[in-house]
C-alpha cells in the first residue's frame, strides 16, 4: 500500500467550488487534483495499491479530510475537472468526524493534520523536502510508506514539527525543487523500480474490485 | 536544449475548443495541455530551456503545430484551462507554413510529423515506449535531445517508421506505462540529475528573459 497525504493550506472546504476557477477562488484547488491524478493513474487503469489524502485547510470551515482509495474508485479521469468534481461532491457532503461516501473511492470527513497522522502509526513516514536524502539511496528498503506533502506553499513549521515528532524521514526526489504531482510521479516510479526489481507486479493495476 | 514533441491525433485544430471540455469536444486536448505543464513547469519557475512541440493531427483542419518556448513564455500557469486557454489562442489564428505568433513564447504553423522531424537533423531524437532501454543506463550521454511521445492512442506504425527512419533511440522511463505527462516529469528529472552530477544547473530557471 502507498498512501499520499497532500496538504492544501488555502483549499476551499465548502461545495460551491467553481470547476471554472480551481486555481483563483477554489484556494490553488488545481494542485490537488494534479496529485490527484498524479497519485492513481497508469497508462491504461489506476493504481490500485493506492490512497490519497488531501487535507483542506482554506476557508470557510478548514480541517476537511477527502479521502481517494484506489482499490474502489470510479468515475475519475485524470482531467483537472474530473478530480475537481469529485472534491466538488465531497465537500457538498456534511462533513462529520466519521467518514461519509460522496462516489464510490472518495470519503470525507473532519480532522486536522495530527489526527491524520495518528493514523498512520507503525508506518514508514516520507516527508518531501529539497534539501532531504535521496529517494534512490533507500527506494529498495521501502515498505508501506506513508508520503507526506505540501502545496505550493509547501509545509508550515508546526506541520513540520508534527512530521518529525511522528518519526518521518526526510527525502528528496532529485536537484530540483518541483511541483507536488511531479514529486508524486517520481515517487511512484522509484517504488516500482524497486518492486519491479524484486519481482514484484509494480502499480497493481490489474486488482479491480467492483463495490 | 531539450525538445519535446507530443502528437495529438485527435486534437482539434480549430479555435472553438471549450476549456470546459478539453477531454472531449477539444479532442483530449486535456493530454496535451497536461503534457505543456510537466515540460515547462518548475516548483518557482519555469524551465527556459525547454521547447514544447503539440502536433495536432485532429478535425476539422488536422496537421497544426504548436510551439512553446520555455524562455520567452509569459502568461502560462501549470493549471489545464492555462494552456488549453493559450492552444485556444494559437488556433485562432490563420495558420500558414511560416510561424505566427499568438502569445509571447507560443507561436503556430502548418505541417504535419515528417516536416517537424526534418527541424531536428543532427539533434538526439529519443522515441519513448515501453520496451525502450532504460533511460538511467544512458542518461549521462544524452546531450540537447528531442523526446517524441504519443497521446493515449500511442504513435501510429507510419510514425514510427518515420522516427525510426530519422536515426531515432526507443527508450523508456520505467517498468511499467504512464500517460505522457508523467513520462515528462521523469524524464526531465534524469536529465536534471545528470546535469547536476557534472556540475550543471538543471533547469536554467533563472535565465529568463523579456521579450
């Protein structure tokens, strides 16, 4: 399993989002459904091995966690307004501390980054950072890693904190410092080196269930 | 330098496109606008020595080239509608043999596969596909390349032969297939990483300049 946790500082949290405007008043939205994208499509199907967490944090009620897994998606194509509408479902949801479905794969509900992160307890924690150490050096010793990144903002210095209290390394994707679906891309193609190498079927894309 | 050409069949190429609709009624023009944004886009930046090369080969005036240059680009943000929105300026204009120019670093012109490959004589063409030689056994030799990449359908036999004819290397970025955009993203991150080794600076984010 690969989880990705995307923070979005200025990410709008109520359903009146414009899929016409994700960049300017749904608060850099456009980022978000780029990891989106980034994060669950292969060529030809999805990563099913997959699940991603996007923390909203703009106005008007920040704190809200959508969740997309993977293994039950649907109606995702990897268009920016394709991500963008099933945000746009999600947040039309009253959001509770419990989980609610909006679309089949995508869940939402209330928390903040600490308790987002409690949930990942015994996991490999991976923080991106420019100045971290090379993914190269320790793809091979990856297991079940938990990756965490910000938006273009990237990530506060409390975030921080709680990321290295948490017990996350801090890596790095190569010399420069880019995009956060870029990162993502090129994380994903380290792991499946590596899982490739070990003889391992990387991506997973042929596990489909229906739900 | 480095040159990447992406071949849309079924691109429209006339200036009626809808940015609400770049999947379908523009002709998954979506590919192509996601493909601009991973060639150009750095985390603060843009790269400016990067050339985009979109070869629109769909209804209803099909054999249209689009051209942005990274070092003279203004007014592109990493967002879909951003470059969808600069490809529906190009293709307003009357295209001829001779490029125009429709915005600052995005010019148009007539012409179709063979007449664009014939502008890279003498240059490193590398076609990508699956079966490819691995990109990281080679990336330290490749100096001022073209990538040619195919949207969703691929590149057709003709084309292939085309590009085989010109002395084009197959390579491929990983074990398993990307969409186009994230096939980007790789590649420029091992040129990056090779540029960085021999003491480069990857990117040239910095070298812009105001035209």
């Amino acid at each position: 399993m690969r989880d990705i946790v995307i923070i979005g500082h200025k990410a709008k949290t109520s359903g009146d989002i414009s899929l016409n405007d994700l960049p300017g008043s749904a608060g850099r939205m456009d980022i978000l459904c780029r990891c989106v994208s980034s994060a669950l499509f292969l060529s030809f199907g999805m990563r099913r091995d997959v699940i991603v967490h996007l923390l909203l944090l703009g106005d008007p009620d920040p704190g809200k966690i959508i969740r997309f897994e993977g293994l039950h998606l649907r109606y995702l194509n990897p268009d920016e307004r394709s991500s963008g509408s099933l945000i746009q479902k999600a947040l039309q949801k009253d959001a509770t501390e419990q989980d609610i479905r909006s679309t089949p794969g995508v869940w939402i509900r209330r928390g903040d980054f600490k308790s987002l992160l409690s949930e990942f307890e015994g996991r490999t924690l991976l923080y991106l950072r420019e100045d971290g150490e090379d993914i190269r050096e320790l793809s091979s010793e990856i297991r079940d890693p938990v990756f965490v990144l910000g938006d273009h903002t990237g990530v506060t210095e409390e975030e921080e904190k709680q990321l290295l209290e948490a017990g996350a390394k801090i890596i790095s994707v190569g010399p420069i410092s880019l995009h956060s679906n870029h990162c993502i891309t090129l994380v994903h193609n380290e792991l499946d080196r590596a899982e490739a190498k070990r003889g391992e079927s990387p991506g997973e894309a042929d596990c489909r269930v229906e739900d």
